[in-house]
C-alpha cells in the first residue's frame, strides 16, 4: 500500500502589477487607452488618402539596395510603366527598393505613394512622393498596403519583404482579403523559397496545392504589367459587391 501523496503547497501568484516594473500608475493606464486615438487617427488618414488612388499596385523590396544595383534599376522601370498604364505605385517610401519604386512612379503621370514607417534606423523617406503618410504601428501601415491593392509586386528583399509577402498571401488563402495578383521579381532569388514550400510546407500538408497558385515568379517588366492586366480582363478592376465587403472587413 503507497503512502498519500503529499498536497503540493498553493503558490499565489503576484498580480501583474507587482512584478519588477513596479505598480502601474493611473497615468500610465491612461497612456495605454488613450493609444487607441492615435491608432484610429492612421488608419483614418490612410484611408482618406488612399481611396482615391484605385488602381494602384503595392511594391516592396529590400530598403538596403543601392541606387546602383540592378535591382534598382529594374524595380524603377516596373513602377514606370505601372504608372505609364495608370496605376499609382504605393511603396513602404524608405530608401532602397522602396526609392526605386517610388522614383518610377513619380516620372510617370500616376501617382506615386509612400507609406513611412518611423524607426530608430534604416529608414528615412526618399524624395520621390506625390502622397506621403507616416505611421507609427507596423499593423497599420499593413493595412493599407493590401486595402486598395490592386496587385503585389515583390522585388528581393529581407525579413520586412517576406513579411508583407506572408500577409497578402495569409489573406487571401483565408479568405480575408479578395484575390489579386502576387507577383514575385526575379526567379533566380526567389526559387529557393518556392522550392521550399514545395518540399516543405506541401510535402507536411501544411499549405494546399491550390496555395501555390497564389503567386507567380517572373522577371521582365512588360511581363509583370502583363500579368496584371490578363488577371482583371474578365473581373474588371472594379471589385465585385462581394469583394468590397470582404475589403472593408480587411
């Protein structure tokens, strides 16, 4: 016959505010509520500025590409002729990429658009915006890339590209944002990703077959206007009734 088990002590847990940061005062909690204004004052603003722009293509690519790299050169004559065929170009307004992107859009005669992030480094706005908005929060500017996107152009880039290629493609394969064309630049970069959600993600049944269709990979810029085009031939660019209550629901 086992002896009982001993009864392990209770341990009460401290509340949150007595932890190592001290007691949260009234003014702190007033701060935390209050943050919400400004929260609602980005989307507003982004909103009012951006809902007039339609169509436009979001752009995103490294901001550490220098203005003589090829990728350069090659987002700015992609963004030139999305706004030669009446597209306004929205790009994250930094440096790099972005500036290409920018830059290509602003000699043309369709808008070119710049959403600013402040962060403690790497980031400064280039010269080149017609329509220039500054965020605070990450999640808001997010929002605004995909809104009013009438297509994704993703140029090479780190973990800020991957994560707006994640997102628009989250989105859609739930459900959440309405169908539009993604369109990666430049095969050779990104074949090695693609080949692992082939060998990865599909082969462990955690992305479906149909998933892959999401995105295309090309590299010329004609083809890229291309793509789009062929895409809203049968839709049209207006979305459906459908699609517009999904996007106001983003």
């Amino acid at each position: 016959m086992t002896a009982p088990k001993a009864q392990k002590p209770l341990i009460k847990r401290k509340p949150a505010a007595a932890h190592a940061g001290g007691p949260a005062t009234d003014g702190a909690l007033s701060r935390e509520a209050w943050k919400i204004f400004q929260i609602m004052a980005e989307f507003v603003e982004g909103y009012e500025a951006l809902a007039q722009i339609r169509p436009s293509v979001s752009i995103f690519g490294s901001a550490r590409i220098a203005r003589d790299h090829p990728y350069f050169a090659l987002a700015e004559d992609i963004a030139r002729q999305l706004s030669d065929a009446g597209f306004s170009v929205v790009s994250g307004g930094g440096p790099g990429i972005m500036e290409a992107a920018n830059k290509g859009a602003y000699a043309g005669p369709s808008p070119s658009v710049g959403l600013n992030i402040r962060l403690p480094h790497e980031q400064a706005g280039n010269a080149y915006q017609d329509i220039r908005l500054t965020f605070q929060h990450f999640f808001a500017r997010k929002v605004m890339f995909v809104k009013y996107a009438t297509a994704y152009v993703v140029m090479p880039g780190g973990f800020g590209t991957l994560d707006e290629m994640m997102e628009i493609l989250t989105l859609i394969q739930t459900g959440k944002s309405r169908r539009i064309p993604i369109i990666l630049v430049h095969t050779p970069f990104w074949t090695g990703l693609v080949e692992w959600f082939r060998t990865a993600l599909l082969r462990d049944g955690v992305i479906s077959d149909t998933d892959l269709d999401l995105f295309v990979m090309l590299d010329r810029p004609e083809d890229v206007i291309d793509t789009i085009f062929r895409y809203y031939e049968l839709s049209g660019f207006e979305p459906s009734e459908e699609e517009k209550e999904i996007q106001l629901n983003l």
